[in-house]
C-alpha cells in the first residue's frame, strides 16, 4: 500500500491534474482523441473529488491565482521573519544592560521555548505553515542570541561547536515540521562548523576558517554526500537544499581559489595553484552536468551549467582583455556564447532521444 502523500506530494498530482485536463481539451478540440461522454464525466468527477480532498486535508493550490498568491505569502513569510527577528535582536541590544544578570537568563531561556510553542500553535491551526515558519524562525534566531549571550555572560571560550548546535537545532524543526526557511538555515550553520573544524584540523584558529576558501570545498563534499548516505523518504525534496548549499560551496571556493593561489593551504607557486584549481573547476562543472543529466536533476545541471561559463569566461577574460581590443574582445565571447548554444541545443536533442 503506497504512503499517504505530504503536501507537496499532493500540489505535484492537482498541478498534473490541470496539465491533463488541458491537454485532454487539445487533443479533443483538434480531432485526434475521442472520449465517450460517460468516461469523460467519470474522469472529471473522480478528478474533481481528489482535488477537493487535498485541498481540505492539505490547503493546497488549486488555481494558477491561488498558487501566484502562495508565492507572495512565501515572500511576505520569509520577510516577515527577518523584520521579526531583526526586532527581537535590536531589541535585547537596547534594553539588554538595563536588566539584572538573572533576568537576563531567564529571558533567554524562555524565548525560544516561547517562539517554539508559538510555532507547534500555529501548526496546528495552519496546514500552510506560513505562521509556523516565521515562529519557528523567530525561535532559531532567539536559540543563536541565547548561546551568544550566555557565552558572553559567563565568559565562556568562543567554540566552532555553537554552529553544530545551532545547526542541529532548526534540522530538528525542519525536519519535525518540513519547513525548508529552517532547513536552509540549518545547513548553513552545518556548513559552518564544518568549515570551522577542516581548518582547525589544519592547524588555523577556527575564526579565521573564512581566510581559507579550501575550507569550504571540503564541507560542500560533505555536505552533498549527506543525503546520500541518509534517505529522503517523507520529505523528498529536502535533499535538493543539500546539494544546492553544498555545490554553491564548492564551486564558489573553486572560483575564489583560481583567482587567489595565496590563500591556499598548500606551499606552492601561487600562481601554479590557481591554474589547478582553475582546471579542477572545468572538471567539477563538467562532472556536475553529467551526473544531473544522468540523474534527470534540472537543478544540479544548471548549477554545473551556470558555473562551467563562469569559469570559462573569467579564463577568457584572464587571457585575452589585455591582448587584443575590447570592441574584438567581444566579439569572440559573443561568437563563442553562440558556440556554446549551439552545443548545449544539440546536447538537449540526444537528451530527448534518448529519453524517447
């Protein structure tokens, strides 16, 4: 017996439902599919009563109006979130001297089990969990300013180890939840600690981890392997952020390296580092497109895509901006963007043979 579907699940099969519906008119209006009245009504009612069940039991979209709003109640959550959080910030900052030390504790204590609650409320009155994500929000900025400021209270020693709490903290609500604002927030402060802890295993005080871009290279691998060893079942578009923060970190350190060989672990020419780092790019770009392809992931081969002409247009600019005229200069990346249309026209073809 197949697993009741999430929300998103069920949005996925009333947005199929519309695009059936549609091409069905199509196909009768031009004459090449002939469907009885009996079966076409039939069709409809049992489309008609499923999409009336998702929409009571998961509050989904069912028009294209309905889902344009969504997109801007997503927007207004997720901005709604920050100004809340930027208040709360702003507001222990302004008032924080003027309390007493064990008021002070007990405030930070109590936020975040307050926001959280308020969170578990609103989940349970909203099947959108708009409300819920701006709470749950609200309480992982609440949980960061409480380890800070306790730290600063009792002077306790600054530790990569706060990025792993935090972290771990807004996994648990998102995956308790799915809300994807928590989970993006989570695997940042992962990435993190991370970070931090491949450059103290270098030998580098862990607030200097950002000075070293090979830092982040290693904690984006981690990052995308994560969900590949642990499996998605109940939210199975989670993985997708994995891969998104881990390859932005891979392939923006990759970038940074190939023009700064000095900020390399490694004791070589400078300029001999950024060579290799710039071909190990190309290859990473080049294995990302093939392994999205080979996957049918959009998303993976975009990024790949997006980053393989990243790459080749700083290697052109490197090469040729100071050795010919701009106007010529140009006129070989235009030829060149051509080129690689081209290229990229006749990769889609052979996809969609061979998918046929």
């Amino acid at each position: 017996m197949d697993d009741p579907p999430n929300r998103e699940q069920a949005q996925q099969r009333i947005d199929r439902i519309h695009a059936f519906q549609k091409e069905m008119e199509t196909l009768g209006s031009e004459g090449i599919l002939e469907i009885s009245e009996e079966d076409r009504n039939s069709v409809s009612q049992y489309h008609s009563r499923l999409v009336d069940d998702y929409s009571k039991q998961f509050d989904t979209d069912t028009t294209i109006t309905e889902k344009k709003l969504s997109w801007g109640m997503r927007i207004l959550t997720f901005l709604g979130g920050l100004a809340l959080s930027a208040s709360v910030f702003f507001f222990f900052y302004r008032f924080w001297g003027l309390i007493p030390t064990w008021v002070q504790v007990g405030i930070l204590i109590i936020a975040p089990l307050l926001a959280l609650l308020g969170m578990k409320f609103a989940a349970s009155k909203e099947k959108t969990l708009y409300y819920a994500s701006l709470a749950g929000l609200v309480a992982f900025v609440c949980f960061v300013l409480n380890l800070n400021v306790l730290g600063t209270i009792f002077n306790i020693t600054p530790s990569p180890k706060a990025f792993l709490v935090w972290g771990l903290m807004a996994l648990l609500v998102a995956y308790h939840l799915g809300l994807r604002l928590l989970l993006l927030a989570g695997l940042l402060c992962i990435l993190g600690y991370l970070s931090a802890t491949v450059g103290t295993i270098w030998g580098i005080y862990w607030l200097s981890f950002g000075e070293r871009p090979e830092n982040f290279i290693f904690a984006g691998a981690i990052m995308v392997a994560l969900p590949l060893i642990f499996k998605h079942r109940q939210y199975y578009n989670f993985p997708w952020f994995y891969y998104l923060v881990g390859l932005l970190s891979i392939f923006i350190s990759l970038l940074i390296m190939s023009h700064c060989g000095r900020c390399s672990y490694f004791l070589y020419d400078p300029y001999a580092l950024e060579i290799f780092y710039q071909s190990l790019g190309f290859v990473c770009a080049a294995a990302t497109i093939r392994i999205g392809i080979r996957f049918h992931h959009a998303g993976i081969t975009n990024i790949g895509a997006t980053f393989f002409t990243i790459f080749l247009y700083t290697k052109f600019f490197d090469w040729w901006w100071d050795l010919v005229p701009k106007y010529l200069f140009f006129f070989v990346i235009s030829v060149i963007s051509l080129g690689l249309l081209a290229a990229f026209k006749k990769l889609r073809s052979h996809l969609k043979e061979s998918a046929a």
